[in-house]
C-alpha cells in the first residue's frame, strides 16, 4: 500500500519503507509523520521500518535544514543527523553487523548528512568504501528499525539484505536459487572492490 505525504499512516502494517527526498520536502515529511504519529505507534509494536538516505535522517531524533539548523526527527532510532562539510557521492560497500546477518552490502550514496548513533542504535554496518555515516559506519538499527544512505536500490541489490527484513516478519527464509539478484550483488562488489 502506497501512503501519500497527506494520508494518516495506518499502523497496521508489517513493514514500512520511507525513501529519500530532497531537503525542503524533507522537512514538511518529517513534519507530517511526527504530529500523525502512526509511523511511531507501528514501530513501538514492533513493525519493522527501512528508511533510506532523507527517510533514514527523519526518523531520527533530530536532523538538519539546508543550514544544518537542527530540527526535530520522528524519533523512532536514536540518532542525529547534521550537514558534512563535503557531499558524499559514489558507491558504497559495508558489512552488516553479523549480530544481524545480511552479509555484504553495496549501493550508491548521494548525500551530505553526517550521522552520529546514540546509546540505543547500533551501526548497520561497517564502511569498507564509500561515506556512510560518518567513513567508518553506515546506518543504524534499533529493534526493528533500520536506517541506511544505500540508495541503488538497495533491496534489490542486495538480496540477504531483502531477506533479513522479510525474515523480521515471516521467520527464516529458505535460501532460493541463484538470481539476478546475487547477479547484480556480486557484479556491484566486483566493479567497486
């Protein structure tokens, strides 16, 4: 189910995927799903949220405008989120915490956010190329909520990422065969490695 930026967001659903924006719509998204509040109810019973490069800053606890004036997040994963001082453009790799699983990832980022974790989010990965959070780290996750600057897109690209977050809902996937997925993943991995 598709949910326009003016629709309440049900909280009956199993997974959401906020995308990436730019800065201005960025706040007014933000805006919107902190005074509905029904993306917050769903995650605190436990749906499972992927946002992705702006969706990911939002639902932080704070994240900057186009000044890096720090505004008020969705506060769902504790992090903040600022301005670099240079933009992050390219591909990226990293391995996710094996507390996790979901191997190897890659995507492309294109962003200027720097990212700092608080106490309750763990780093999704570690930064073997590319920006991420902060050159060492990308994303975060706390419970069932996960945020990454992989764009790419980043689920098709990375099928045991896909994998993990319907594993959150349905329980262990059994492995499928060879696809254009893994295709793609290992074609990413050895154009960049």
């Amino acid at each position: 189910m598709h949910v326009h930026s003016s629709d309440s967001v049900p909280v009956e659903g199993d997974i959401y995927l906020l995308g990436g924006g730019e800065d201005r719509p960025q706040i007014l998204a933000a805006d919107r799903l902190r005074s509905d509040g029904g993306l917050k109810r769903a995650a605190e019973r436990g749906a499972t949220v992927l946002a992705v490069c702006a969706g990911y800053q939002i639902i932080g606890q704070s994240y900057g405008d186009d000044d890096d004036n720090p505004l008020p997040g969705v506060g769902i994963l504790d992090i903040h989120s600022g301005r670099g001082e240079s933009r992050a453009v390219g591909e990226i790799v990293a391995d996710v915490d094996p507390e996790i699983g979901g191997g190897r990832i890659t995507g492309f980022e294109n962003h200027q956010g720097r990212t700092t974790l608080g106490p309750s989010a763990k780093p999704l990965a570690r930064t073997l190329k590319g920006i991420g959070n902060d050159g060492q780290t990308e994303g975060a996750y706390q419970g069932r909520v996960l945020g990454t600057y992989l764009h790419g897109p980043a689920l098709p690209r990375n099928p045991a990422f896909a994998d993990l977050l319907l594993s959150t809902r349905v329980g262990q996937l059994p492995p499928l065969p060879p696809s254009w997925g893994e295709r793609l993943h290992e074609e990413r991995l050895a154009a960049v490695m």
